[in-house]
C-alpha cells in the first residue's frame, strides 16, 4: 500500500502512476483516463498543464498527494527537496520536484537516503533544499553526509520544527473517484440540452422571418444529442497512438546490447512498463561506481547507487506508429499472436486471460514467456505483432551471460 498515515488519521499517498495528457477531444479524453484508471486505481487527480494538456495522477489507495502537498506548501518552486526524518529514526519523509514535476515522492529508509541525492548530482538543477531532523543531507560536506556542489543548491533550509505532522492538506490535491476528478476539470461540461433547443428554435424563427414561406412545414420533434458519441474505432486509434511493440522491443535490445560497453558491471533485471523510462538493476563484476555514473550521464539516463548494485534508469522516447493499426476481431488477433509465437518460441509461450469490454472496445491481455532468447529473438518477437492492434504493456527480462529469460505482456485492444 503506497501511503503515509500521519497520527491524526490524515492519510497520504505517494508514489501514484503519472502521465500527461494531450486533449483533442474531451470525449475522447474522458474514456482514456477511465481507460488508464482500470489499470492504474480508481482514484485520480487532474492537473491542468499547458494548453490542452493534463497530468493525471492514479492511485490505489485515497488520500492527499504528499509530493504536491508539500511542493504546493513552499511555493512550488522548480526544483525541490524536502527531507524529514521521523520520529522513528529509521524513515525519513522526501518529495523531490524537478523541473516543475514531481520525481519522487516516498517513505525511505535513512540508511540508502545518499544513493537518491547522489543520482541527482549529475543535473543541471538549482534546488531549494529543506531538511527536518537527523538526515544524511547537509549544506556542508560531512563524514556520511551528502552535500551537493553549491551551483546546484539554490537555497538550503534546515527547519525548527519537523512539517509532515503539522502539514495542512489542500482539498484540490485529494484524490478523487476518477469520475469525479474529470469532473472537477469540467470535461463534462457542455451546454444543457434547455439552451441547445432554446438556440435551435431562435435559429429556426430567424430563418423563418428571412425566407417565409407559403405552406408551413409539419412540426418536427428535436432532439439534442449532448454526449458526443465515440466510434470504438476512433477510441481504439487514440489507446494505440503510441510507439509499436517492434520499436519499443527494439528499444530494448539496444540497451542491453549498449551495457555491454559498460566494463566492470552487469545488467542483471530489465523492467519496462511501456511508458517513457526503462528501468535496469546492475550489478557490479569489479566496475567503479563513478564510471557507471558517468557513462550514465552520457547516455542521459539516470543512475541510482545502492548496496546491491545500481539501478539505471534510460529515458524512452519514440514516435508514434507510422501507420495505424486496422480494427480487427480481438480474438483472431490473439490466435494470430499464438501462431506467429510458435515460429519463433519453442513450446507453448503464450497464455490467453478472459476479454473484457470497454468503451465498445474488447481488451484481451496476453502474455509471451521466453527463456534463454538472444537480444535479436527479443527484437523478432516485435516484429512478429507488426501491425496488429496490439499495445505492450510490460516487458520483464533477466539476463545471464547475455541470454535473456522472462515474461511480455500484450494488451490486444479490438471489437
């Protein structure tokens, strides 16, 4: 359970599932975010962005969300670092906000609290640092304490007295039923079917007065249709206007292959959710720490050290499919995923779950295992779902002496 229960009974959420949103349409828009809250929680907040976008936050559980909570609490500043040991002696509360967006927001443990101020050395940016207790964040180098170069440190601020437990809570940052949260953004906002005849009529007396006509015409009923319909073609268009499973797989054996430069440590677990950041635990075979740290920075990832390793985390960034897929009957996209896996895996690899509709859409999961495959089988299993409608959803992977074992999963979105 992803919260923190303060004493008086105030409940907050932490580490919620992110993603902005460009609005084209706000009916289109509304099932999306239904659509991501049947995998990501039923409760939800929607912060409105630029034009036409919005971060849409999810969650399991209810409650406030710490990270904006806090960040909204100092002024929101660009960058941020909030640090708070509690009373415990073994936690500490952190919110980190970069660029305007929140990083990180947890109940960590003190004793592997430098390994995440550690990842944030390599940037470019100026925090405004605030720290509360005993914690291994100073402004000036310690023994077992972190301190960031000061071009780094915008300001730093050691508090009188601990924030979390006195933390006022802002009803515009709790969590809503996810009905509720497109609500509160009026995406259901429109015009009341009274004005839209009331207009049609005035428009209709009008034509009236400026084109009379001889013989009356019939009364007509009216009716006003307010809910914009959305064709499940046009629906399924906008869950697969994404990258393809080939591009994303392919994204994924050029990582691993590119490790392979990285001398003096092993990639062991590869993670991708198929969203925008890949995630990979190292483990080290005699490599140095700050060799890994500046290879990362080079390839503009992101390097977490910690006691069993390191944790490196690539930046996924690809267009979207250059052709969209056809609308296809969800079950004969399945029967040709299974045929096209039994080319290319041995044995039985795929494992069907129940289809379930949504928004006249019928979702069906698949999920591939594999074992001992080349990064070059990996890239062929892609190719193989080439133009079908087809989303990856995760990617699971070990890997030992550069064979690779572990699970995809595949969300067949048809009708």
């Amino acid at each position: 359970m992803a919260v923190i229960r303060r004493e008086d009974g105030v409940q907050f959420v932490v580490q919620s599932y992110r993603e902005l949103l460009t609005q084209k349409n706000p009916a289109l828009l509304k099932n999306e975010i239904r659509f991501i809250g049947k995998t990501n929680g039923d409760y939800a907040r929607l912060f409105k962005q630029r034009e036409n976008q919005y971060e849409a936050v999810f969650s399991r559980d209810p409650g406030y969300l710490l990270g904006e909570t806090v960040w909204y609490y100092f002024g929101k500043p660009a960058d941020l670092i909030y640090c708070e040991a509690l009373p415990d002696e073994q936690h500490a509360v952190v919110v980190i906000v970069r660029s305007g967006s929140i990083y990180l927001d947890a109940k960590l443990p003190l004793a592997g609290l430098q390994d995440e101020f550690i990842s944030l050395a390599t940037g470019n940016n100026r925090f405004a640092i605030y720290t509360s207790g005993d914690v291994p964040l100073v402004q000036n180098p310690e023994e077992d304490k972190f301190a960031f170069e000061p071009q780094l440190v915008q300001a730093f601020n050691v508090l009188n007295e601990p924030l979390f437990a006195r933390l006022p809570v802002n009803d515009n940052l709790k969590l809503l039923s996810v009905d509720q949260a497109i609500k509160a953004q009026h995406l259901d906002k429109g015009l009341s079917p009274a004005l839209l005849i009331a207009g049609i009529l005035v428009a209709g007396l009008i034509l009236y007065w400026i084109y009379p006509s001889k013989e009356q015409p019939a009364p007509q009923t009216i009716e006003a249709r307010i809910e914009q319909v959305v064709e499940p073609s046009a629906l399924q268009a906008r869950q697969l206007q994404g990258p393809s499973p080939a591009q994303q797989l392919q994204k994924v054996a050029d990582t691993i292959n590119a490790l392979h430069s990285l001398t003096g440590w092993q990639a062991s677990i590869l993670d991708f959710d198929g969203g925008s950041t890949l995630n990979v635990q190292m483990q080290s075979v005699g490599g140095r720490a700050t060799m890994l740290l500046q290879w990362a920075k080079a390839q503009e990832a992101r390097a977490d050290l910690s006691s069993q390793g390191a944790r490196i985390q690539f930046p996924v960034n690809l267009p979207g499919r250059a052709v969209a897929p056809p609308m296809m009957k969800e079950d004969e996209v399945s029967a040709s995923i299974v045929d096209k896996m039994l080319q290319t895996l041995p044995g039985r690899s795929v494992q069907i779950n129940s289809p379930a509709s949504s928004g006249g859409l019928v979702e069906e999961r698949l999920t591939v295992s594999f074992s001992n495959i080349s990064p070059t089988t990996l890239v062929l299993i892609g190719k193989q779902v080439e133009g079908l409608p087809v989303k990856l959803t995760k990617c699971s992977v070990t890997n030992t002496d550069g064979l690779l074992s572990g699970q995809l999963e595949l969300l067949v979105i048809g009708d």
